[in-house]
C-alpha cells in the first residue's frame, strides 16, 4: 500500500525519472488508463462519435474489471495491453457491453485482431451480453490497421469486424482546436514517441501542452487530472523536470493559478514521507487524507469515511483511483465493480 503511494509522489514530485535517451519505455499504458478511466464519456466522444450518440449517458456507466480480468486469465492470449470492458445503457433501453482495446506498441502485433477476436467471443460466451469492440492504435505505422479477424471452410465461416482509430490521422490543427481532454492526450502520445532520443525537444512540448491546459479554459481539477496523465507519459531527465518545474511554477505564479505546483507540497511534508518509510497502516491513512485534501481542497466528513476502505484494497487500484478519480466517483463509483 505505502510503496504504491510512495510512486504517486514520485509522479507528483517526479523523481528519479529515467532520462528518454536511455531507450525507456514510456509511460502510455498506465497513463491512457488513468485518462479513459477518469473521462471515458469524452473518451467515446472524441474516438467513436456513433457509439456516443447511442449510448444513454445519464443512466451512467460501469467498468466490468472483475470481469474482464477473469475472462483474459481463461483467454491466455499473451501480454495485454491498455484493455478495458465497460457496461453501458443504449438509448432504447437495452444494455451493451464496450469492450476497448487501446494498442500502444510501436510496432506491428501480428496477433491483435485474433486478440480482438478471442476476447470478444469469450465475454459473449460467458455472460451472453452483446458486445462492441473497438480499438485505438497509437503505433507509428501508417498503414498497419488490422480490422477483422476469422476462418472458415466449407461454407462454414466466423469473422469479427471491428472499427479502429489510428492516432496519427488527426491533423494537429484538428487536436489543437478541440477542447475534448482527448485531444491532448493524443497529442502528448505523439510527441512522446517523436522526442525518444530528444529529451530538450520534450520539455518544450511538455511545458507547451501543460500551459495549453489553462489557456483552454479547463478548471482546477481537470487541469490536476490531465497534468497527472500528460506527466506521467512525457518522462523526462531529472534536470530537465526541475526546470520544468520552475517554469511551471513561475507561469502559475503570473497567472495566478496555483494548481499543479500545490501537488508538490504534499511530498515534502516530513510526517508523509516518514509514514512512506516505516509502511505503517496509519502513516498510510494519513498519506491517503493529504492527497484527497490536495485534490479537492477539503477532506468532510464523507470523503473521510473511504480513507479506511482506501487502505484495504489492492496496492494498484487505490493508485489509481488517486491519481485519477473525481470527488463524485470515490463517493459513488468506488468499490461498485462488480456486475448487476
């Protein structure tokens, strides 16, 4: 539990990043997850616009993780990557289960579409539920765009059609003028892999993406969430994320919106880091009641009852729901994963 909070002030602190010259990975899978978790609606919205005018978005949603983990540990189709399997309600009333595939890889995966197959058929034969899938490729490829994936002989045929999105078809005039939290995303994904051997070049492109969020007009609390994602995924050398951090600093300063640079303060508190150390419950609770105040401002009475909840489950998700969740869904979304 503490080591898992120990790195969220690692991403809010940025220490000990490995410089990109080194050929580290970086970031996106963890970092798309955090985004599609935290605004899937616009999500949908920016990638697959017919699937968003379908869906009844006020009777809400729900991710099915429970299920989709067990249905890829029965699959053993090989190494996952940015998978996510979401129960939603459909305009007329039925109920339809989106499940989406974000491919990262930088290269050609010659099993993606039997991957995309052999998910599909296995939510459907277990649950019996309707399923759509969709994918989103961030590779650098433009001509790999896997589609469909079947057999057949003798007449007797199965195939599976699925849309895909290639991320280096948006124009960056297209990104630029969108005010979907997406477009961003899309744009630090792309400048991640075009900066791998230039870490200079990517702290340009970070600072300018991270001060494009205030000038596109977000509030506070988006502003926190889509720097927590673009952070993560844009690593940078250690004195490179100082200066990145002065900068930041001084351009908050001037315009008078102190809203990242308030983060950092959560990891130079000495009682937090102590707690960081010795791993106890209680120096894990009072990590957890910090960075909710630093998030939302206040820690009442309702966002103090989930602290002791927080410290239970796993390591991973209570990470992530830090990082990533809105005041609204720690109160009503947490712990509601499992299937109705």
């Amino acid at each position: 539990m503490v080591k898992h909070l120990s790195n969220i002030l690692k991403r809010i602190n940025s220490n000990g990043m490995t410089e990109p010259e080194t050929g580290v990975p970086a970031n996106y899978d963890e970092s798309w997850k955090a985004a599609i978790e935290q605004y899937f609606e616009a999500f949908v919205e920016f990638f697959f616009p017919e699937a968003y005018q379908a869906i009844a978005w006020e009777r809400g949603y729900t991710f099915l993780d429970k299920e989709f983990q067990q249905i890829v540990r029965d699959a053993e189709v090989g190494t996952r990557f940015v998978d996510k399997l979401v129960k939603v309600w459909l305009i007329g009333g039925e109920e339809a289960w989106l499940l989406l595939h974000i491919e990262l890889q930088s290269q050609r995966d010659g099993d993606f579409a039997k991957r995309m197959f052999t998910y599909h058929y296995r939510i459907f034969d277990r649950y019996g539920r309707e399923v759509v899938s969709l994918a989103v490729l961030g590779d650098e490829q433009p001509n790999w765009r896997p589609q469909e994936y079947g057999y057949g002989r003798w007449g007797c045929e199965i195939r599976l059609r699925f849309p895909v999105i290639k991320l280096l078809d948006y124009t960056w005039e297209s990104l630029e003028a969108s005010d979907n939290p997406f477009a961003v995303v899309v744009m630090a994904h792309r400048k991640t892999q075009n900066t791998t051997q230039a870490a200079s070049e990517r702290l340009k492109w970070k600072l300018r993406l991270i001060k494009g969020l205030y000038r596109r007009g977000y509030d506070r609390q988006d502003i926190i969430n889509i720097f927590l994602v673009l952070d993560s995924m844009m690593r940078l050398p250690e004195p490179l994320e100082v200066t990145f951090r002065d900068e930041i600093r001084q351009f908050e300063e001037e315009n008078q919106m102190p809203y990242i640079s308030s983060l950092e303060r959560i990891g130079r508190q000495e009682g937090l880091q102590q707690g960081i150390q010795q791993g106890q419950q209680e120096k894990a609770k009072n990590l957890i009641q910090s960075l909710l105040k630093s998030r939302f401002g206040i820690v009442n009475e309702e966002l103090s009852s989930i602290i002791e909840p927080l410290t239970q489950i796993p390591d991973d998700e209570v990470a992530s729901l830090l990082l990533t969740s809105s005041r609204e869904e720690l109160l009503s979304r947490f712990g509601q994963n499992t299937l109705h």
